[in-house]
C-alpha cells in the first residue's frame, strides 16, 4: 500500500513548488513509511510514499516507461498483474521490473483509457503522458483505495490518496460544503463524491477522470457498474460450488507478497470464511487478530476462537477499553472530515494489534453487502410487500399518521416497533430505506440544524444520494435494488473508508476477497432468494460453508462490530461528551442549535432516550471543527451548491 499525491496546471506549463509536493506526500508517511519519491517538469508534479509488499528492491515511484514519457504513481494492488505482463510481452512492451505497477503504464500505452478493464484488484493512481499531455485518474471498481482532488481558484488541479494531503495547499479554499453537513448527520458518512469541502471531491469507485492541458475542465466517467444480470439457473449444489471455488480463488490470488500475511477474525460469517480459504491454502499457519469487549452483547471473541482453535491459527486478542478517550480525537484526524461510525475505535485496534505481527491481512469486508447479510435487507423487502398493496397517495395519509400518534420505542425489538414500521409504509421505496439507514430521523436533523443553516440547505435533502444511484440500478428486484445501494454508498463510504484510514494509520495493508470484482460480478446475478430466504441472510454461502465452520458460528444472530456506545456515554465518556458539546466550537460555527444538542445529551443521560447515535456524530464533528488549521474558515458556505 502507498499514499499518492499530485498538482497539476490544466493551462500552463509553469512551474510547481517541490516544497508543496513534498509536504503533500510526508503528511502522508503513514500510509508508506518504507520509501518516499517525486517528480516534477513543468505544468506537472506526482510523488509517492510507498509502503513495499512486492518487489521489494524494486518498483520505486514514481515509476516511467522506457523513454520516461509515461509516469504513473499508484496505490493499491492489481492480483492479475503476472498475466497482464506477459500478455503486454507479446505486444512488445519491455518489463524492467516484477512489479504490479509498471503494468500500468505499459497498459495505458496498449490500451489507453481502457485500460483499467484489464486490472483485478485494487487500485487508485495518477498518471501523466507526456506526448498526448494529460493526466489520468482512476479507482477501482468498488472504491476499496481512495482518490481525491480538488480544482483550485487559480485552475491547478491537486489529488492525493487522502484529504489532509489537500489541505497543505493555502489555495484549497476550507469553506464547508451545507450539502456535505446534511448528509453526515443522516447517514455517518460523508458519501462520494462530495467530501466536507465545497471545492474537494473524492473520484467514485469505478471511474476515471482524462484531463488534457488546455481544454475544458473534464468529467468523471465511469467504466464498470455492478450488472445485477441474472445467469443461466443453477441448481443450488452447483451454485454452492462455484461460490465457494470463487472465493477460494479470490483468496488465493491475494496470497501473493514477500511479507508477512494474516487475517481479522472478528467470529462473524464473513472473516472467519476467508480464514477457513486461507488455512485451505497455507502452509504455515495462519496469523489471525480480534478485539474484544467488557460487554457480552458485543463481543464475537468466542466465536472467533472457536475458528481459530479448528484451523490452528496463530490467533491474537487485544481488549478495546472504555476509557480510550484520547483516541476519539485521533480518528478525527484519521479520517479528515466528519465520520461517525463508532467501529473505527475498534477497528484502530484490530489494525495496530495486526501490524505487530504481518504487513498484510485480509478481512471479510463486503459480504453484508453482496450476499444480503443485514437484517435491513429482511425488513426492506417485508415493509415492501405492503407498500405494494396499496398506492402512495393513500399509504401516505393512513401511515404517516399512525406514524405520528404511535409512541416511540427503539428499545423494544424491531417487529414491536409500530411507530417506525408505520413511518417506513407511508413513504416510497427509496425513502424507506433511506430512513432505515440513517442515523438521526429528518425531524431531529431538522430540530439540531440552525435556522441560517436551513436555509443554505433549501430544499435538498439527503435522501437524494441514494435517488441518484437507484436511477441508476439495473435491477427491478426490490432485494437486488437496496444491495446496489449500499455497495454505492454504505460500502465505499463507510465501510471501505473505516478500514483504509485505520489500517493505513499503521502501515498495514488490508485486501478484501469478498469484494473481488469478477465474485461481486457473479453473485450479483445470483437469483434473489438464494442469497436471502426466509429469515437467513446470505443463505447459500452458509449452506456452502457448513463442512467448513460451525454450525453455531454460521446461523446464530447477526452481532455487527459495533461497540457500547450508549452505555459508555452514561459511563467513562460522560465528561468528555459533556465538555465537547458545551464548547464553544460548536457555537462558533453557526450550524446548530445549541438547545437541541444539549437537550439530547440530557436526554441520553437521563436514560430517557438512545441518542448515542446522533452524540457521537456530534462528537466527531466537534473534534473535526477544533482540529481545522487555525487560518481555516469554519463557515459554512452562503448559497448551497
């Protein structure tokens, strides 16, 4: 793994400061510790920080063609990159090293744009063609590496694996985006390609950006999408087997590196999976890592052991602490604007106990999404059945007001919960599961925002993230519909995100077998029902892993890696969210108001209400604004974009 940073003059050929470059790619160390590089002519700067995982006495960046007029800086790993190469061989191209990364180049002059249809794996990088002068971006297909740019007032255009490499530039205006703020506080996260920052953007998973000197400032473009095309019917044996082959293979081809490797185990369906592939294919035992917690309603450790016991791995447990309050400022940092899901804590953890031990772990992310593993998923397609019974414009009046006068009870399970079921039957699909989704309802976002901060918002509501990309779906199926979503927005947003910024804090390179493109191609065309039936989620992989896992490992309730948030706010937590919350960052920037943030702490503390949810947003942001360079505005601005 490695951070990349770029500047380029869309107009002119003048030339760029190597200081700025350079502080660009050292604010990065972190994510490339081993080796650091630059390069600069006129109208165009790349650097790199590496982290080396192949090749290691070679494949330094940034890296060239033969006469130098193609330089690529990259970040990531492309599995397929033995084949490429010998396939590029017979096209005449010249290999000096046996790196993945000088694939790239010799592929761009082979293929061009194209040239990302030919990478498996995992990938973010900049590259500058000298003749044709331009500068290419891409990421990959599932957004697993992250990209982002930025266009300056005076038309340079910066990139870099992550946001704070952006912020070194004074000409990066730090005005926040009212869009941005909106949609952090519904869903966690702020989702691509918009980042905190009015004049910053993240590049969406599966796109390219083609910039050439002197034209009009160009447009994404995206070069894959999940097809969602149903296959030729399988019966379910045969369906197993190649599901599982598959994944076998996908664990395989991440196997590759001349450091040492291992894996999370957290004792969920997903990880403990990939750890049963892994085992299959070592020959050493496998080095695996799982945190743990005080509360027995969180904690997989057991599960996680009982994996570990049956493949004889070199298993590791480190115990996350409640009073581990000095990290919450740290994730801030981490992860450079507003993000609130709380699993970053213990997924900081997992990472640092995991870099002690292995360069490279492999983790079971992705599975909820592909396979339909969330609960979500269940109470979608229930609620759906309803709302096609009868017509909006009646569903809308009954619901919405049994939904208003029925009391509200999030501690009682989902099914006696009336009050939500009823808000989610008197909207339309997609709102539904926007409202399933978010983190904090439109009416108490509506009752927290300030009245200047309402009206730059207008109209816009957050919903529309998830509008954008259901216009987009190529599936009618109500099930494949709300998969999509989440592999748009949830997946890359947040949970790619989370793991890229904790693993990277640590220098620890994370592959994801489950989100190979060629396996999340294939089980999108899956039928329906055979990833969810009845009340089990991600039925055919269980029912292909039984030889493999216990059975009270696989069918037992869904934990999620989440942490005891509400009870460590009445506890170890209560000082600092009362501190953070009455200081005087959140009055200063204008965007809430302040007798609803302190209405919810009460509120929490009491034990009236849960409101941890919408606490730790709070707490984020909070750290975020305090964090900002001191010169930085902290307004948000004027006119919503």
């Amino acid at each position: 793994m490695c951070a990349i940073a770029g500047i380029y003059d869309l107009h002119h050929h003048t030339d760029i400061d190597a200081g700025l470059l350079r502080a660009m790619t050292d604010i990065q160390f972190h994510r490339g510790p081993d080796q650091g590089g630059v390069h600069l002519e006129p109208g165009i700067a790349l650097g790199h920080r590496r982290l080396s995982i192949i090749d290691l006495s070679g494949g330094q960046q940034p890296l060239f063609n033969e006469d130098h007029s193609v330089a690529v800086v990259y970040n990531g790993e492309i599995y397929n990159y033995r084949e490429l190469m010998r396939e590029l061989q017979h096209y005449g191209h010249t290999f000096r090293t046996q790196c993945d990364t000088e694939v790239i180049v010799h592929a761009w002059e082979q293929w061009g744009e194209r040239c990302v249809d030919h990478f498996r794996g995992m990938f973010a990088f900049g590259l500058w063609d000298r003749r044709q002068q331009s500068l290419f971006l891409a990421r990959d297909r599932l957004g697993v590496k992250p990209l982002h740019y930025a266009v300056l007032d005076d038309d340079q255009l910066l990139f870099a694996s992550e946001l704070k490499a952006l912020l070194t530039h004074d000409g990066l205006r730090r005005e926040l985006d009212p869009l941005a703020v909106e949609e952090y506080f519904a869903y966690g996260y702020i989702p691509e390609p918009r980042t905190i920052f009015r004049q910053a953007r993240k590049l969406e998973p599966g796109h390219t950006l083609l910039l050439r000197k002197g034209q009009p400032l160009a447009q994404p473009r995206r070069y894959w999408d999940i097809p969602f095309a149903m296959r030729a019917q399988y019966g379910e044996a045969e369906a197993t087997d190649e599901l599982l082959g598959r994944l076998r293979e996908a664990v395989r081809i991440r196997l590759v590196a001349e450091v040492p490797l291992g894996a999370f185990l957290s004792g969920g369906v997903d990880s403990s999976a990939v750890v049963a592939m892994m085992a299959r294919e070592s020959r050493q035992p496998v080095n695996t890592c799982s945190i743990s917690f005080g509360d027995p309603q969180f904690d997989e450790t057991a599960y996680a052991q009982l994996v570990s016991e049956r493949y004889a791995t070199r298993h590791h447990t480190l115990a996350v602490e409640q009073h581990d309050i000095g990290l919450v400022d740290q994730l801030a940092g981490m992860y450079d604007e507003p993000y609130a899901d709380s699993s970053a804590l213990p997924t900081y953890r997992v990472c640092q106990l995991a870099r002690q031990r292995v360069t490279v772990a492999l983790s079971g992310d992705g599975g909820d999404e592909n396979l339909a593993g969330y609960r979500r998923y269940r109470w979608h397609l229930h609620e759906e059945r309803w709302r096609t019974m009868l017509p909006l414009g009646l569903r809308k009046p009954l619901f919405g007001t049994l939904g208003r006068l029925y009391p509200k009870a999030d501690w009682a399970p989902r099914p006696l919960r009336a009050k939500t079921t009823f808000e989610a039957l008197a909207r339309d699909t997609v709102s539904a599961y926007f409202h399933s989704v978010s983190i904090m309802s439109d009416a108490v976002r509506q009752a927290l925002f300030s009245d200047r901060l309402k009206r730059e918002l207008g109209d816009y509501h957050a919903a529309e993230v998830l509008r954008r990309h259901a216009r987009s779906c190529p599936s009618g199926h109500t099930l494949s519909r709300v998969q999509y979503l989440d592999l748009k927005t949830y997946l890359p947003g947040d949970i790619l995100t989370k793991v890229d910024r904790a693993s990277m804090a640590h220098g620890l390179e994370v592959r994801v077998p489950l989100l190979d493109h060629t396996l999340v191609e294939w089980i999108s065309g899956l039928p329906p029902e055979l990833k969810l039936r009845g009340a089990t989620g991600k039925y055919l992989f269980k029912r292909g892993l039984e030889p493999h896992l216990p059975k009270e490992l696989l069918y037992r309730n869904k934990m999620g890696f989440s942490v005891p948030l509400a009870d460590w706010f009445r506890g170890p937590l209560r000082g600092h969210l009362e501190r953070s919350l009455a200081s005087p960052v959140l009055a200063d920037c204008g965007l809430f108001n302040l007798d609803q943030v302190q209405q919810l702490v009460a509120q929490h503390l009491s034990g009236r209400s849960d409101h941890s949810a919408p606490l730790w947003s709070l707490l984020m942001f909070e750290s975020f604004l305090r964090q900002l360079p001191a010169a930085a505005p902290r307004n948000c601005a004027r006119k919503a974009a």
